[in-house]
C-alpha cells in the first residue's frame, strides 16, 4: 500500500509535472498495452523491427553524441553480432538464447577493437576509417560462403520465442531497458566525462580524466547495445543477410541519431519511432514502395535544414522553459518556476534559437 | 599479369585521383565532408548516357554537355542544401547523405535498378608488351591526367588558385584579408564537382552504369583521401595509385580477390591511420575549439 501511494506520488507530481515526461510515459504505456489492445499481426511486426532499430540508433547515440567519436560503421557491431549469432545457433547448434548473449559479448569484443584502433583518431580521420570496418568484415564473410552464407545470407536462423506477441515483448523490453539505461548513464557522471572528452579531450585529460580508458569503454558498451539488437533482429528475421553490414545501414543510424537531435538517447529513439513506421506505411501505398527511400530522405532534408539541431530538442523548446534561476525545466505555458517561484520570461530562454509568435 | 596490374592502376588509379581531388579540395576550404560527392559523379554518367546513347549528339560535345550540367546542378544543390546549415558539422553531414540518397532514388525511378550499358566512343585497342590496351582505357588515362595537370595549374598559376589555397589554410584570416570566401567555398563547390562529373563521363563506357554505382568509389575515394592525409591534395592524387595498385594486385594475384579488393584497400587505410592518424602527408593541425 505504502508502495502503491508513493508510486502514485511520484506519478503526479514528477512524470505529470513536465509536458515531455507526460509524453514518455504515455508511449511507455501504449508500447506495453499494443498487443492486449490491437493485436494485428503487421503492426505487431512493425513495431517489434522499429523497437530493435531504436536501440540500434540509441547505441550511436551514446558513441557519437556523448563522447564525440561519431561511428560510421556502427553496422560492423549490429551486423557482426547477428551473422555471430547464427552462426553458433545454425552450424553449431547452441540454444538461441544463449547465441545471443554470445553475440553481444562478440560486439563488444568487436567494439573494443575498433576503439582500440581509433584512439589516436579524431574528427573526420575516425569517422571515415570505422565506416572501412563493416567493409572490410563483409568482405571477408564474402570470401568463405561455406560459413557465412554468401550473398544470400545464412537463413534458417531459431526464432527465440514462437507467438508474435512474445517477439514482440522481447524487442519491446529490451529497447525499454536498453534506452532507459543509456539514459541514465548519459546523465551521471560517466555522461559528464563523455560530454569533457567531446568538447576538449586535452582539457579532459589534464583534469585528471584517463580518457583511453572512457573512449573504450563507450565503445564496448555502444558496441554492445548495437550487437544485443543485430542479434535479436537476426533470431527474428530469421537470416543474417549481408545487407546487415553495408554502408547503407551505418548511414541509417547517424541519420536517425542527427535526426532526432544527438546526446539526448531519447532524440534517436523518437526518430526511428516517427521514421521507420512512416516509411513501412509509405511503402504500403500502391506505386509508392519503390519511392520510400526517395521520401524519406526528402523529409530528413526539410525537416534539417528549418531545425538544423534535430527534431526533439527543437520540439522540447516550443513546450518546456529552462528557469533562468535554478535550471529546472518548466512546462512551457508556466510563468513561475515550479520549483523556485522565479519569473519565467519568454525572453530568457537561453536555448531557443528562433523565438517566433507562436511560443508565447 | 603484370601488364594488366599496370593498366588497371593506372586507369582506375586516375579516375580514384579525380574524385579524391575535389572532395579533399572541398574538405580543405570548407571544412564539409560531402558525402554526395560520388553521387555527382553518379548523375554525370546518367548525363552522359542520356546524351550520347540516347538523344544521339556526339561523344565530345556530349561528354562537355554532361559535365556543365551536373555542374550546375551540384552548385545548386550547394547553395540550396549545404550552405544554409553549414554552421552545423553534423547537420552538414546528413544532409548530404540525404541528398546523395535523393539523386540515387531519382535515377532509380527515372531509369530503373538495371545495368545500363553505354557505348564505347573510342574502337579499337593496341598492344604492348603482349597485352591488349584498349583505347577506351588510354582515354580515361590522358583525360584524367590532363585534369590533374589542369587542376594543378589552375590551382597554383592563378589568383583564384591563390584564393582557394589561402581560404584552405586559414578562413577567417583569409576573411579578414577582404576575400569573400562565400565565394571562394563555391568556386572550390565548383571544381570539385566540374572533377567528379568529368570522371563520370569517361567512366561511363568502361564501367558498369547503375544507381548504386555511387557506394563503391564512395568509400574507396574516402580511404584515398584519408590515407593522404585530409586537405593534402599531392597526398591524394599519390594514395589513388597506390590504392588503386594494392586493389588490382588483390584481384589478379589473390584467389576470390575480387570480394576481398575493398577490405585489402580499407586495411590498408586502417593501418595508415593507426600508425600516422594524420594520414601520410597530412599536417596534424591545431585542434579547432
């Protein structure tokens, strides 16, 4: 009872308190109420792919917008822990539970390597040689089809549960426990070190901050989350094709992340949420299906170029105020703080680049 | 064998060279890492074989025709989509993924997924050395030799040259200077396009024509520019044959090469780097902050 009153409690008055909050628990709800309320099989479907692509996007996110080393071949930790992965549960025959957890170690292994060959790097020069990863292990799985599968990929992979309804939990609660961690982590100190190490390595290192070792580390957790996700979608769609590690993928991650709005976790997560379900119902229209990538790329071209920080924080802006006294955020129709009584300005919102009529 | 490693270094060495170019020459100036540069070179073989196989004008005037086109096109596309988030390093970034992926669903709609097969201007072939040379693959050769020369001239011979150089070592000094690196960032626009739709269009009847015939040369060209040394245009031109000669080495003396080609050339980038992470002829610059 005392538990239920307290969970009532912080309900009401810090989830409800703040418009963005509200929001995450009402789709926290809808994600978990889906299959009780609307059952269809290709919703289902939906939904499951875009919850794996959203760890998938968050992963990038911890990589390039915290600590600044921005991944082009994110695809090498998602496609090299779903080809792992049914490889042990189709040649040799390990239950598929235990593949998976295999395979994200075998991700992380894989992100501790390229971190460990990109210490020295920065900017560009990292961004353009760990879009040659996934390359260069395609290549490779290309050459001895009698393992990989070949160009056809290897299929015939064990769904790991047999009802869509349990797939679709399965991906659901792994995203939630995924990106919620992510979050958290992004917002403790390990996430202020990333965000020093972003901004000013060397500033970062005279402090005091081993960085080599917080630039692994992110990479083998990154890396990781990425391979959990390629490894589920493996078991789900049954195959490890070789589309899993091509370029095309890796840009798809910083897409979403870019899109979304980079070092939020949750801007990258909204993004697939809005993108990958728009584009599958796009595709469902008659003589629009060959044009989906065409549309989808037109609308992350518009939407950049009026909100060129992404579509959350742009979004986070018209409905919440930083108070400009203890920077707490405030819904954004509030005109004292909730928590200090300040007066909140339209004026003082230090983070609103256009402040149009609308706001106020 | 050996004849065949030598023609195929050379041809694709110099097509390598031309894209490398321009995209370091774009990087310098601007600081813009453009994705959609390949994506030009894409448009500029579609241009091409509209115009020759197609509408039926002849190879040359078709050839010129091709690239003022795409040349306009890709300043457009500058102005219109890269410079109003330029401020925007990331923003930059996929937005020029965005448009690459924008002319590649063009293409593919207006032309369809299949290989397009454009007729050679050049019959015929020599030999040396008892290896056939066709005169389709000397063409690309000489053209992409004579733009390099051109670009260097232009480049060093000129007061545009000048211009460029100078934005490409310090903008805002430049800036102050009185230059309007507006300007400047779109002449370099320019060239680097004017470079890639050039090595479109004496590609075209050699290579195979398709809409992701983008990808490839993307990332080879990246790994060139990379190992080169970024913004280091002797570094570029020098790391496309040598790229270029680790690549036909691979497909002529290593069994199933032709898959691995692309991973041998990104090894070796990736070993560059590790050793030299500012590639072999770039300067490890200040760190911007």
């Amino acid at each position: 009872m005392h538990v239920l009153r307290w969970l009532v409690k912080l309900f009401a008055h810090d989830v409800l308190a703040l418009p963005s909050r509200a929001l995450v628990a009402l789709w926290v709800g809808a994600l978990l109420a889906l299959p009780a309320v609307y059952p269809d099989p290709y919703v289902l479907r939906v939904v499951t792919l875009t919850a794996l692509f959203a760890i998938f996007a968050a992963s990038w996110d911890l990589l390039a917008g915290y600590s600044g080393q921005v991944n082009f071949g994110q695809a090498l930790f998602f496609g090299g822990a779903a080809y792992c992965s049914a490889i042990l549960s189709v040649r040799l025959g390990i239950p598929a539970p235990l593949a998976v957890v295999a395979a994200t170690a075998f991700a992380a292994l894989l992100g501790l390597a390229s971190g460990y060959v990109c210490l020295r790097m920065r900017g560009a020069y990292l961004s353009l040689a760990t879009l040659a990863f996934p390359l260069i292990a395609l290549g490779v799985l290309l050459a001895v089809p009698g393992v990989s599968g070949g160009e056809l990929g290897l299929a015939g992979v064990p769904r790991l549960a047999s009802h869509p309804v349990g797939n679709y939990y399965l991906a659901v609660l792994s995203m939630l426990a995924v990106v919620f961690g992510l979050w958290k982590l992004g917002n403790s100190r390990i996430g202020l070190v990333l965000h020093a190490i972003r901004d000013d390595e060397l500033a970062a290192r005279a402090s005091g901050i081993h960085t080599p070792r917080y630039k692994l580390g992110v990479f083998a957790l990154a890396a990781a989350a990425a391979g959990l996700a390629g490894a589920l979608l493996a078991h789900y769609m049954r195959v490890a094709a070789p589309f899993l590690l091509e370029t095309v993928l890796s840009f798809q991650a910083v897409i979403w992340g870019i899109f979304g709005g980079i070092a939020t976790i949750y801007g990258p997560v909204t993004a697939v949420f809005v993108l990958y379900p728009l584009t599958e119902w796009i595709g469902g229209f008659q003589g629009f299906g060959e044009r989906r990538t065409l549309v989808f790329a037109l609308v992350v071209l518009v939407v950049l170029l009026v909100m060129p920080r992404g579509l959350v924080p742009w979004l986070r802006d018209r409905i919440e105020t930083l108070c400009p006294r203890c920077k707490e955020r405030n819904p954004a129709w509030r005109s004292s703080c909730r928590i200090c009584e300040a007066t909140l300005a339209p004026a003082d919102r230090p983070r609103a680049q256009q402040v149009s009529p609308s706001d106020s | 064998m050996l004849q065949d490693i030598i023609v195929t270094t050379l041809v694709n060495g110099s097509v390598y060279a031309m894209l490398a170019l321009g995209f370091s020459l774009v990087f310098g100036v601007a600081r813009i890492v453009n994705i959609a540069h390949t994506a030009f070179y894409m448009l500029a073989a579609y241009a091409f074989y509209t115009l020759f196989a197609k509408a039926g004008v002849p190879g040359v005037a078709a050839g010129v025709l091709a690239v003022a086109l795409v040349t306009a096109a890709a300043l457009a596309c500058y102005r219109a989509v890269i410079q109003p988030v330029r401020q925007h390093e990331s923003a930059v970034l996929i937005a020029t993924i965005a448009l690459a992926l924008i002319v590649q669903e063009s293409l593919l709609y207006a032309f369809g997924g299949h290989y397009l097969g454009v007729p050679s201007t050049l019959e015929g072939a020599f030999r040396v050395a008892g290896a056939s040379v066709p005169w389709q693959r000397v063409l690309i050769f000489l053209v992409g030799a004579a733009a390099l020369v051109g670009m260097w001239a232009l480049l060093y011979r000129t007061r545009l040259g000048l211009a460029i150089r100078s934005a490409a070592s310090d903008l805002e000094i430049a800036s102050l200077l009185g230059m309007n690196v507006h300007r400047v960032t779109a002449a370099a626009a320019v060239l680097a396009a004017a470079l890639a739709a050039l090595a479109g269009v004496i590609v075209a009847p050699v290579f195979v024509v398709d809409p992701f015939m983008w990808l490839a040369p993307l990332v080879i060209m990246l790994a060139i520019v990379v190992v080169g040394g970024l913004g280091s245009l002797g570094g570029s031109v020098l790391a496309a044959f040598l790229i270029a000669l680790v690549e036909a080495l691979t497909v002529f003396a290593v069994p199933a090469g032709a898959f691995l080609k692309g991973a041998v050339a990104l090894s070796i980038m990736i070993v560059v780097l590790w050793l030299r992470p500012e590639g072999l002829f770039g300067v490890a610059y200040e760190e911007e902050r």
